[in-house]
C-alpha cells in the first residue's frame, strides 16, 4: 500500500509515558505521522486531520468513532487500540464501515494474570490473613493455620477468557489443581490447557479453595456470582475478582464477608475505586486495590508494542494478529 498517514487519539499527555520514542519511530518510518495526539475529533483542527488520516492509533481516552466522526475520515481503514477493550470506542458505524479493528487486549492480559496468580499463591499460603491476625490477634479472619498452603488446593477460574488462559499457563509450575467454568470452552480445549472442565457454575463454587473471575461483563455474566454462589463456596474460600464488579452481587459478598466465612481479593468494585471509609475497606478478610492489576506504569510499553505491531502488519499487507470484530462484542470485556 502507499505510505499511510496516522494520526494517534488519547488523553492528553498519555503519549510520552504509553510510547517509547523507539515505538513512534517506527510509526513515522511506516507512513505520515503527526506526533501531537487528538484527544477530541470535535473541533475543526480534528476534522482537518482526521479527513486525511489512514490508521488511526487510540488509547486510553480516544474518543468514539461514531458516524459523524468516521464520516469526516473517509480515507480510514485500520483502528489499532493500544489498550483493552474497544467498547467505548467502536459504535455500529465501525463495522459498517468494514474497518479493521485491533486490541491490545491480549498485552494487558499479561499483568492481570501475574496479578491473579501472586494473589492466588497468597491467598492459599493464608499471608494476608496471618497479616490481619497479626496485627490484631481477635482479628475475625476465615483462616485455618492447618490447612494452608499450595500444595493440592483447588482453583476455580470463571472464564477461559485471555486473562483466564494466561493465568492456566502461569499457574501450570504450582501443584494446583485448576478448575474452569466457561459455556464457550469445548472439552478439546480444556484438555489441552491441562484443566478440568466444569459445565455447572454451582459446582464449581462447591468445589474450590480460591474462585478467580475472569468474564467479560455482557448482559449474560453480570450478577452471574450471586448468593446461590456465594454460598455454596466452602468456610474460608477465598474470592478473587479483577475482571469488573458487576459480575458479583457485591452486597451479598459484603454478608458474606461480613459474617467473617469467606475471604476476598478485589482488585474492582462498586463504586471503582472504594472511597475512603468504605465498609469492605474495614473487614481484615478483605483485601481491596484501586483497579491496578490491569497495566500501569511500564507495562504500557507492552501495549503499545502491540498496536505498532498490528500497524507494520497492516502496511505490509498481513493480517492482524488480534482482531476485533462485531460478534466479538458479545463475549469480550
């Protein structure tokens, strides 16, 4: 193809900490780039230089192509998101329009799934509860000195999705034994992965030491961890969520928490982040981050690299390597 002309969209100021100078070089040796990031496509400077834009590089904060905005681009053929999910970002015009979109989503996998497994291996040693009992030796904590540690306990993963499989792949060293409950999972692929498929969520719960939620949040997954579920976990489960909280009943996790049975990890709540003097920021059983697990500080390099990668393969005529399309919406984050 001729020498493109891309044009980069997010926050201001995100570019010089998500791109290395390596990475926009490339992109300034593959077409026309304009280093100066959109972050509105509502003024007429925006329009100017989306009417001749090629590729378009998103990230965080990009606006959404709706459209208006694509009918101002009409030489447009690629959207390469340098972050997770496109839903706030592509709108039924995208796919009408035929454009080639690409996630980072499989970049930012990676420090999601190192999270979890750290949490995973901390939470089965018991480290954050023996740090509550501790500090206060009352501490009203579901925690078992007898029965702690990673040596064959069991590990119950919501969604096969690609944080779910990567942590199956950064789990597999440890003497677990892991358990996947996802509609879309075949027993094919199951067995490969080296887990055991589980097709009725309620057994799953009945039969795990740590459940991990790894699900897109779609109509069909939100509220899918319930008081049923909650229940049926054994005294002293431990629940681990960095996918989005609307997939847990968050005030029949707090009874449960409340009651000092079960344990949890959240790394994403309701609200996200929790306000100072929230009631969960109290409980010792619970451990809660401000949504960190996804990719901070110097693993956006990895999502960048990403997109760029999916910018030379398109130049030089090759398919993307992590493309998005219309159906996808329904079963991604």
């Amino acid at each position: 193809m001729s020498r493109p002309t891309i044009v980069l969209a997010m926050l201001d100021g995100l570019l010089d900490w998500a791109f290395t100078s390596a990475q926009l070089d490339r992109l300034e040796a593959l077409g026309d780039l304009d280093r100066r990031p959109l972050a509105a496509f509502d003024d007429a400077a925006a329009r100017a230089r989306l009417r001749d834009a090629d590729v378009l590089v998103g990230h965080w904060g990009c606006p959404t192509l709706t459209a208006e905005v694509l009918a101002a681009a009409p030489r447009l053929r690629l959207f390469a998101y340098a972050a997770g999910t496109v839903k706030w970002q592509v709108t039924d015009a995208v796919w009408d329009r035929d454009l080639v979109v690409t996630s980072a989503a499989a970049a930012n996998a990676v420090p999601v799934a190192e999270y979890t497994v750290a949490m995973v291996l901390l939470a089965n040693k018991g480290v954050l509860l023996f740090r509550e009992r501790q500090r206060d030796p009352d501490a009203r904590v579901p925690l078992d000195p007898t029965s702690v540690g990673n040596h064959g306990r069991r590990v119950g993963l919501v969604g096969a999705s690609l944080v779910g499989r990567r942590v199956i792949e950064l789990l597999a060293p440890h003497d677990l034994d892991v358990a996947v409950y996802d509609p879309y999972l075949t027993a094919a692929e199951a067995t490969t992965l080296g887990v055991e498929k589980v097709d009725d969520l309620d057994e799953l719960c009945a039969a795990v030491d740590v459940l991990s939620i790894h699900a897109p949040d779609v109509e069909a997954t939100r509220g899918m961890i319930g008081a049923t579920q909650l229940a049926r976990l054994r005294d002293g489960a431990v629940v681990l969520n960095t996918a989005r909280p609307a997939l847990v009943d968050q005030g029949a996790l707090a009874r449960e928490l409340e009651s000092g049975r079960l344990a949890a990890i959240l790394d994403v709540t309701t609200p996200d982040p929790l306000p100072a003097g929230h009631p969960l920021l109290g409980l010792p059983n619970v451990f809660v981050t401000p949504h960190v697990a996804g990719a901070m500080g110097n693993e956006l390099v990895r999502l960048a690299e990403l997109a760029v990668t999916e910018v030379e393969h398109f130049v030089r005529g090759e398919p993307p390597l992590h493309p998005v399309r219309r159906d996808d919406l329904e079963r991604i984050a």
